[in-house]
C-alpha cells in the first residue's frame, strides 16, 4: 500500500524535533513514515523497554503512541507552531509483544487551538504478521514556537 509523504521541509522539521526526544533515543524509537496528518514510530524490542514478563513496557507503548499522534498533528501546521500534549487515553488490548511495536498516529480533526488524533499502536512479528495491541486517543494543543 502506498502511502503520501509530506512535502521535504515538513519531513525536515518532524525529523529535526523527533531527534532532539530524549525519551525516544533512550528507547530506541525511530520515525518510520511521515505523511500528512500520520506519522509511523518504530520502536525495536529490546531488553531495555520491556516489563516484568517480558513485554514491551505499557510506558514505551504509551510514548511512542503519544509521540506519533503529535508529530502526526505538527506535519498540518505551519513552521512557527509546535504541539503540546493535553491530554490522551490509551487502551492496551494485549500484551505488547513481537520483533518490533509500530504506533500510527493519525489526525482525526485538525483545529486552530485543539486538534484530535487516533493512536494505533500493533506488535508486529519479524514475518510481518500485526496484531493490534493498543489503541488510543488524544488531543493536542497548538502552540507558537518559542525563540531558540
């Protein structure tokens, strides 16, 4: 399935904020498709984000689904406005596990001050085979950037 990209200069500016996530490095989370209003993370099943039994932590679940939703906001917004989290619930439906997690984060109504994503989060095993393991949602806040 082909899936639209966003134009280089939002691609630049989704990329140049998500490197600057203490949280996503430290997890070993990367971007894996950046389109309007949908962002794709991939986080590696490591020892690292794992809980008590050998899942993926609900926590890293819960931040990378987090994360997908505001990058998938920031890619309709102009180049002077960040996101900010307000609020989100997630639901995990089962036990995280696979060869990696991917979160989708897609914008279901975009706003001038709020803005409304759904959170997917699937465990997908190395033959390719997905099972979703959480679901979600959240609302964003537009903000204006900050000087630097």
């Amino acid at each position: 399935m082909r899936q639209e990209q966003t134009s280089p200069a939002v691609q630049k500016r989704v990329k140049d904020s998500f490197d600057l996530q203490g949280l996503m490095s430290h997890l070993g989370a990367r971007l894996a498709h950046i389109g309007p209003g949908r962002v794709h993370i991939v986080l590696p099943a490591r020892p690292e984000a794992t809980q008590q039994h050998g899942y993926i932590h609900a926590g890293a679940t819960s931040a990378i689904a987090d994360s997908a939703g505001g990058y998938a906001a920031l890619t309709l917004f102009d180049g002077e406005s960040e996101v900010l989290t307000v609020e989100y619930k997630i639901n995990l439906l089962s036990p995280a596990a696979g060869d990696h997690l991917e979160a989708i984060g897609t914008v279901l109504k975009p706003g001038r001050t709020l803005t409304v994503c759904r959170l997917e989060v699937y465990g997908v095993q190395a033959d390719g085979a997905r099972k979703l393991v959480a679901n979600g949602q959240q609302t964003l806040i537009r903000v204006h950037r900050t000087a630097e």
